[in-house]
C-alpha cells in the first residue's frame, strides 16, 4: 500500500503562506498529494473561498479523505497538521519524531529523552512564542517601507521604530539568544534542535528562523548558529522539493514568512 494508506491529500496552498511546512512534511513523508491553490487579495488577505473549507479561512488547511469516506477530514493550524500526519503517516521507525523513553523507564514520569521534551516543546514554542514578535516586525516593516506621501514619511517611520526600540528588539534578541543557545546544547552534539537528525519540531521552527534571517532581524555574524541551523535547513532535500514546487506554482522564487 502507498504510503497514503489509501488517502486522498489535499493541500489548500495560498500564496505567501506558512503552508510550505506542510508540503515539505508529506515531501519528507513521500506521500502523495493535490495542491489547490488561492491567491491573495490586494491588500495582502487571504479570499473568502478559504472560509468555504475553514471558518476561520486561514491557511495552512489540509482536507484528508480516508478510504471509504465520502467526505474529507479539514486539519487546521501548523502543529496538528503535522502531528496528525506522523501520527497516520510516519510509521513506528520515523526519525521525526525522538524516541519518547529513556530505556527501562517507559511510561515513567520524568522518564522522557531529553531529545523528545525539546519536541515537543519546539512543535509548540513555533508559532506560541517566536513567531508572534517575529509577525509583528514584520508589520512594522511594511508599514515602515510603505509608500506615502513625502510629508507622511516621518509618522510612518517614527511609530515602527518606536515599537521596535521599546519592545521588539530586546523581544527578539532574547529569543535568538534562547535559540542560540539550545543548538549550542543539543543532545548528541546537533546539529538539529533535537538531536543529531530532523525532526517535525525543525520544520516547524524553519518558518519563523528563515523568514527572521531573511529580513535581517537575524545577525549572522552575531548568532552563527542560528544561522549554519538556517542553511541546514534549506539544504534538505525535502525542503528543496517543497521550494521547487512551490515556485513552480507561483512562478516566482519562493520567500519563506
């Protein structure tokens, strides 16, 4: 049987999305799939079609149709997407997932590797704690760039670097700190969050750590880790697979967010 297990995948990519996470999991996972694709609106917003599958009418959205079943399964929102999927889909040998026990302790409170604690908390500090700070630079940015009357520039220049001094340079500096840190410790020497192999909880962090090197909130010089941890990333060849389709959808070099 397919790796599918008799599924139908499809994945509801829009344009500039977080959805490539996702694609680059079921590239990982070798299953096959459908790509529906949606464009933004102008002003950046996703289209109303996406509430038709979602109420919330955002994206990532993936619709699993089991053998069988006459109607599809919507999974929602990064995480569960991709625990559902390993869960389905990735076997009992997968090496995105860490061995949960230490040996001779399974089942036992404290008894976790330290490799499955980072992630399991990695697969949720993603989108919980990085990548709000991360979203609103980003904001801060468009705003900053945005164009406007020469006489307007001051105000749209003052309030984003306002913020980004007050809050979200010290907020972001302690988060690449943090992050620094953790692959300076990994288990097993890394190179990966967890360990010495990829895992689910490092594609779920390649989103918010691209997308911050990509605009410069990352300091190469100043966070190298960080920043060989990015490369690294990009350099998978399941990452790759994901990009090429990606653009070859869009038409366009892909740019993570």
């Amino acid at each position: 049987m397919k790796a599918n297990r008799g599924a139908k995948i499809v994945l509801h990519w829009l344009e500039r999305s977080r959805a490539q996470r996702i694609m680059w999991l079921m590239e990982e996972l070798n299953l096959e799939y459908t790509v529906q694709t949606f464009k933004r609106q102008p002003n950046g917003t996703a289209p109303p079609e996406l509430k038709q599958i979602h109420p919330l009418g955002k994206s990532p959205l993936v619709s699993v149709t089991p053998p069988e079943a006459t109607e599809p399964m919507v999974l929602a929102e990064s995480g569960p997407i991709l625990e559902y999927f390993l869960d389905h889909f990735g076997g009992a040998d997968t090496s995105l997932i860490p061995a949960r026990y230490t040996p001779g302790k399974e089942g036992k409170l404290g008894g976790e590797t330290a490799s499955w604690m980072r992630y399991r908390y990695f697969m949720h500090y993603a989108e919980g704690s990085l990548m709000s700070p991360i979203q609103v630079q980003l904001i801060m940015n468009a705003i900053k760039n945005a164009p406007v009357p020469f006489f307007l520039k001051p105000i749209t220049g003052l309030v984003p670097g306002k913020v980004s001094k007050e809050f979200l340079d010290q907020e972001l500096r302690t988060h690449f700190t943090f992050l620094e840190t953790q692959l300076a410790s990994a288990p097993d020497g890394g190179p990966f969050l967890c360990g010495a192999h990829l895992t689910a909880a490092d594609i779920q962090m390649s989103i918010p750590v691209i997308a911050a090197l990509n605009v410069g909130m990352i300091a190469r010089a100043e966070y190298p880790r960080l920043d060989g941890y990015s490369e690294r990333l990009q350099a998978q060849g399941a990452y790759r697979r994901a990009v090429e389709k990606i653009e070859a959808l869009e038409g366009r070099p892909f740019v993570a967010i």
